[in-house]
C-alpha cells in the first residue's frame, strides 16, 4: 500500500512540474534560445509574416525578451526585425534586430 502511495504521489509531482515548467515557457520566462519546432513554429511564423507584410524567417525562439515566442524576419528591403508574441500568437511588439541569424552580427562575431 505504501509503495502505490509513494508511486501516485511522485506521479502527481512530476505532472505538477512538467505544467508549471510549461507555464513558465509559454508566459515568456527566462530567454532560453530554444528554437520553435511543430505546431508552434508554423503559428508564430505565419503570425510574424502576416505582421511584416512578408520576408524570410530567420529565426525563432521561445521565450524571448519576456514574449512567449520570438521570430527573427528579413524583409525584402533586407533590414532584419524580431517580432515578439504572446502566448496565444498574437503580435505585441516589434524591435529592429541589429544582429544577423543566430545572434551574429554583420561581422560574424557571436552575440553574448
């Protein structure tokens, strides 16, 4: 009896923590560079071009300067902009990116 207890409860906690961590990530916590994949990538990256008007994803990342997801876009004109979005996909803000893809800048050097 006390061994299915110790099981269901460490069960419980390992769903408790697998939805918290999956909260932190969606709410935009912590920049973990971790690139968008699946279902995400499509929704963030159609979201992002429809924002621009068009270009060229460059990158993504999930949980980015405290938006849930950042997709990085080249535009025609060639300048390159990181569009921020909320958990559900929705625009709430744009920067311009200074640096190229994978966070280098024009030079090549790495971005700390």
């Amino acid at each position: 009896m006390t061994r299915k207890k110790i099981a269901v409860a460490a069960v419980t906690v390992g769903i408790l923590a697998a939805a918290t961590g999956g909260i932190a990530v969606a709410g935009g916590v912590g920049d973990n560079d971790e690139a968008l994949s699946g279902r995400a990538l499509e929704r963030a990256t159609s979201a992002a071009l429809a924002h621009t008007g068009g270009g060229r994803v460059t990158e993504t990342e999930i949980g980015d300067s405290g938006a849930a997801y950042g997709v990085e876009v080249k535009l025609a004109n060639g300048k390159q902009v990181e569009v921020e979005l909320d958990e559900n996909f929705k625009v709430i803000g744009q920067e311009a990116d200074d640096d190229g893809p994978n966070d280098r800048d024009e030079t090549g050097e790495q971005d700390d």
